[in-house]
C-alpha cells in the first residue's frame, strides 16, 4: 500500500492539479515580517483589505485551522499562446486592447476552490477517515507564495512571481491546510541568478528592487483594483493593457518552455485581444453578459472604460475618436475624465473640436481640469508642427 504522501499527490494530480507539493503548518514568521514592513513602507497602498490583521493571520495556519500540522501547495497551469497580433498597437484599423492571460476564462477562484472542496471529500474516502481541511486560493488570508515557495513548488521571482520548473510562473496556486500529519517536501534552491529582465521590461518601473513591487505603479493594480482615475505620469506606460499585465511573465526565461493549459474553461482565445471601440460602448447588461464568470467582472464596467480610454490615447489612432466623443457623454466622470485625456494623445482637428465642444458643455470640475489639460497637449503639438 502507497504511503500516505504518495496518496495525497497522486489523488491531486487525478483531479486535474498540475503540481502538487507538501509543507508544514508552521508559522511564517520571515514572509510575515517582509509583508508587514511592506505595508508600513506604502508598497500595499490601495488595497485596504491588505493589512496588518490580514498578514499575521495568513502566516500563522494554526489561526486559519487550529488541528492544522501540515499544508499541501497545489498549481494548476493557465497559460495559453498568444495570436499572431500581440505587439503594441497591432491591427491599426480596430485598435485592440490586450487582457492578462490569468483573466480570459472563467473566474479561477471557483474552479479551484470547487476542486480543492472535492479533493478533500475524495481524500478522507481514499484514507478511510475524516481529513479536517480549510482551502484557500489567492483571496484569502493565506499568503500563497509563501506557502509554494516553502513546499518547494517553486522560487520567488525577481517580480515577486513564484516560479516554477515545470511551468514558469503561468500557474494559480492553492493551499490546503489539513490536519493530516504529512512528511514535508524540501524547498528548491533554484534563483533567478543575475537576471534582471523583469525589472528592466516593467514600463511602469513597478519592480523597485529584486522581489519589492511597488503595487502603486504596477498596472495589473492600476487596471483592476484601483477605482478612481489612473495616475497621470503612468498612462502613457500602461500601453494597451485593459486589464491586468503579463510583460514581466513574458520576458523571463524561466517561462520559455511553458505548455498550454488542458483547463476547457481557461480557454478563451477572443479575450486576449478584444475590440476597444466595441468595449466602450457596452451597456451594463452588455458587459455583464459578455464578462459574467471571468476575472474581468473585478474592474466594473466603469473601470474598465477608463482603461480602455487610455489603451486608445496610447495607441493614437483617429478611428476612436467617435466612440471617445460619445464616451464623453457617459454618466461617470470616472469615464469622461479619460476619454478626454485619450482625444489630447489623439490630437487632430476633429479632437479638438471635440473637445472644445465639451469644455462647454461639461459641468464636473474634474473633467473639466483634464479637458483643458487636454486642449493645451493639442496646442503643444500644434505649435512644435508648426
């Protein structure tokens, strides 16, 4: 009869996990002081649910499962190939804006979590007796990275990332903290030596230092988590992204030998990249329809034209400038705001008698501010060209 690890890893891998390793339910005493001092330091401003009594409960099991003795660390693989038009203003006739690989098919925080409930359930028939389990994925207390890196399923990456040999860093971690009392795996001594492309690629400059992400400049926080207006000196490096980022992923060489996922439901090509003139313009019902079940529900159909605005103020092209002047009109200033910084970018005649009509007409002092710092970009460029 296999031992009792030999179970639990072949029982995971039968349900579809890619990875599966095995850590102790000690405390994680290191990981909790780095995360805290990070909080105190401003690196975790904008996510309020990201505080202190969040961290010492993440890094303490026994607070989360007060039988816990050991946890098993699970990975479940989501990349996907990209198509043949990835680049920064590719398909010039309907600007494309670009979605993080993680976010194109259905929400992983229930497909992981319905499989880790059934995991267990198959667990305690397969071992004859009862396994006392809590489960969590990344919006829990439990601090996933550290849990992955400890049980050896891979190695802090320069980004903050953890990767993992046999998948780079295109995986969703779970943990399950259990009562079982389980012979822990030994953590990798891989590094990411030297390199440092993830730093140098971040246009945001969000990766500050080796394993330190400012998540003020980072702009998968800026796409998604952050609802009000993105921060004026970084719109120009959010590129195309409308939500989420891959680019630090992207260039490391960790990630070169990744495999596509065998995940139906994170397979959805068409989001990769999607038209922005069509998403400025959907209704709330039409974006609940078209995004219900994804990860993309997380930025609201407003914050999610704010960043399309700016993914077309990035990409220049007078074919949006319709769809801006309508956005003009929309109901949140969140959204007007924008799509008038995107008509100063555009420049032209036609967005300038856009928006010259809505320094008129617009009553939001706010909007009315980056109208007119709009206007002045227009008349920047107009001098220089002439």
């Amino acid at each position: 009869m296999p031992d009792i690890e030999t179970v639990v890893k072949r029982y995971a891998r039968e349900l579809g996990f890619d990875l599966v390793r095995i850590t102790s339910a000690e405390q994680f005493a290191e990981d909790r002081a780095v995360a805290l001092d990070r909080i105190k330091s401003g690196l975790m401003d904008g996510l309020p649910w990201y505080n202190e009594n969040r961290v010492k409960r993440g890094t303490n099991p026994q607070e989360l499962l007060p039988e816990a003795r050991s946890i098993i660390c699970l990975g479940l693989n989501y990349f996907q190939e990209e198509g043949p038009e990835t680049s920064f203003g590719a398909n010039s006739n309907r600007p494309k804006g670009k979605v993080a690989r993680y976010a194109r098919g259905r929400d992983y925080h229930k497909v992981i979590k319905q499989r880790m409930r059934q995991y267990v359930a198959g667990l305690s028939e397969r071992l004859g007796s009862a396994v006392t389990a809590r489960w969590y994925v990344d919006d829990g207390p439990m601090l996933d990275r550290a849990a992955a890196k400890r049980s050896g399923l891979g190695w802090f990456g320069k980004n903050t990332n953890i990767l993992t040999p046999e998948l780079g860093s295109w995986v969703f971690l779970g943990q399950i903290i259990t009562d079982l009392d389980l012979e822990p795996d030994t953590p990798l001594k891989k590094t990411c030596g030297s390199c440092v492309l993830c730093i140098k690629a971040c246009p945001t400059g969000a990766i500050i230092a080796p394993y330190v992400i400012d998540n003020t400049r980072c702009i998968s926080h800026l796409t998604i988590e952050n609802r009000g207006p993105i921060p004026l000196e970084l719109r120009h490096q959010m590129l195309d992204w409308v939500f989420g980022c891959d680019i630090c992923q992207e260039v490391c060489p960790v990630n070169r030998k990744a495999t596509a996922n065998q995940e139906h439901g994170f397979q959805r090509k068409e989001l990769g990249l999607i038209d922005l003139e069509e998403l400025l313009q959907l209704s709330e019902e039409q974006f609940q329809q078209r995004f219900q079940g994804t990860p993309i529900m997380r930025a609201k159909r407003v914050g999610l034209k704010r960043n399309v605005c700016v993914a077309l103020g990035n990409l220049k092209n007078p074919v949006a400038i319709p769809v801006l002047e309508q956005a003009l009109t929309e109901e949140e200033p969140l959204v007007r705001c924008h799509a008038a910084w995107a008509l100063g970018q555009i420049g032209g005649p036609q967005a300038n008698s856009v928006l010259r009509h809505a320094a008129t007409a617009e009553p939001d002092p706010q909007v009315i501010t980056e109208v007119a710092a709009a206007l002045s970009e227009l008349e920047k460029a107009t001098r220089k060209s002439g």
